[in-house]
C-alpha cells in the first residue's frame, strides 16, 4: 500500500515548495493567478514563438511565459513526463502564486467514436500512479474543479469545438496499459489515458488550488484505429487560446 507510512496527511514535510521559488527583490513571485502545464514540444515551441518569457523565473528549474494578464504557461516537458515530474511542476507553480492549474497536453482516447478533433475534458481520476497517495488518502476521490470544467466546456463549444466529459485514468506503467484494463474503462465510458492528471489534480486539492485537464487525443486505445500524426501537432496547439479564455473567466470571476 501507498504510502508506506500511516496517516502522513496533516504531518510537516521537510521540504517545502516554496524553498525552490526565487524571490524578487519586492520578496513577491511574478507568476498570474492561472498557469497553462504543458507537456508536448509543439506546444512548447509555439508558446515561444509568440509569447514573452517571465524573467528572472520565480521557480529554478522552470520557465514561465505569459500568455495574458493573468494567465502564464509552463513548459513541464523541459524537466520530463510523468507523475512526479508534474507534482513537482504543479507544486511550483502554486508555491509562485497560481490559484488555478490546468494540465494541456496529448491523451489516448478510450472512445473510437469520438472525433480526433473532440476536446476531452476530464472529470475525475483513477489513481494508478504513487504521488496522489502522498497528498491524499486511497479512499478520496481525485477531481478535476467542476466549475473550471464547466467554463472550458463553455469556452470550447462556444468557439466551435465539440467536447467530451468523463472520467481519466492516470498510470505510470507504460508498457502495463493491459488489453482487459482498457476493455474495462471503456466499457465503464472513460474519455483518455494520461500519466499526469491525477497527480496534478492531487496536489492542487491538497493546496486548495482550483485544476482542469484539457485532452486533445494522440491516438486511440485500439490497434484498429489511428489519428494522423499531422493532426495530432496541429489541434494541440490550436487548443491553447480557448483554454487560456477559459482560465482568464475563471480566475477574473
């Protein structure tokens, strides 16, 4: 069982996130209210290519480029994938003066009959990784915000997209995503397979900071279907400015 030690939640770690943040001279983080997690180099890249990078950094380690008054976007893939990676991204992040997270990035789709052009919105998680259990007991449930989801559902319907909500599944276990596994959460109406939500989402429950996952899917959990490879790079991207809308209304609300 995870973790191995007890009732660790109300105990005082050793280390706190905000030790990894560097001060301005005003002794504040420089970050907006929101901040975008991405996880593809696409998405990364196209953020550069247009957008100002905050400097000096608040979190060593990390860049952070503003993508609006009040959202900014964090390019998690420069330190790697996966649960921990993006614990630690999200702790960061909060510890820079974000109340509101949103995880962009590229998921499997348990649904073939979903298009590939669907926005996947996650709204809760299974907990198949080992961070979530640090932050919050096995029996909690790990959720995305529910009003955030509501106002990206908005945000994307009202600039033409289709969307799907339902529930996620986050392992760590790459080459372990067995056949009667994903029978059974497709069966059960799940809408992707990722490795980070339910470690973000975790994190920010147990900071009290408001999370989303927006999903554009990468492929299909089937070996009959497949999305184009050029279609994949292309709608990731194009579902940066819908979210970062959505994050403004959210947090300006």
């Amino acid at each position: 069982m995870i973790p191995r030690y007890g009732d660790k939640y109300d105990a005082e770690a050793l280390y706190n996130p905000r030790d990894a943040i560097v001060p301005r001279e005003d002794g504040l983080p420089d970050v907006p209210q929101a901040v975008v997690l991405g996880f593809q180099e696409t998405l990364t890249e196209a953020v550069r290519a247009e957008s100002e990078q905050i400097d000096p950094g608040p979190a060593r380690q990390l860049e952070f480029y503003r993508l609006s008054d009040s959202v900014a976007f964090c390019p998690v893939v420069d330190i790697g994938v996966g649960a921990p990676v993006a614990a630690v991204a999200t702790e960061k992040a909060i510890a820079s003066g974000a109340e509101a997270v949103v995880m962009l990035g590229g998921a499997a789709a348990f649904q073939t009959d979903v298009g590939p052009d669907t926005v996947l919105l996650p709204t809760r998680a299974v907990r198949d990784e080992g961070v979530s259990y640090h932050y919050l007991p096995g029996d909690e449930a790990v959720r995305a915000t529910p009003a955030l989801v509501d106002e990206l559902e908005r945000t994307f319907a009202s600039a033409g997209s289709q969307t799907s909500r339902g529930p996620t599944w986050t392992t760590s276990a790459l080459f372990r995503e067995t056949l009667p596994e994903i029978e059974h959460y497709r069966e059960r109406g799940f809408v992707s397979l990722c490795m980070e939500s339910a470690a973000i989402w975790a994190v920010c429950q147990y900071r009290g900071v408001d999370a989303a996952t927006v999903h554009h899917a990468d492929d299909y959990l089937s070996a009959e279907e497949w999305i184009d490879p050029e279609a994949r790079s292309a709608g990731l991207v194009d579902r940066l400015d819908p979210t970062v809308r959505a994050l403004e209304r959210h947090v300006d609300g």
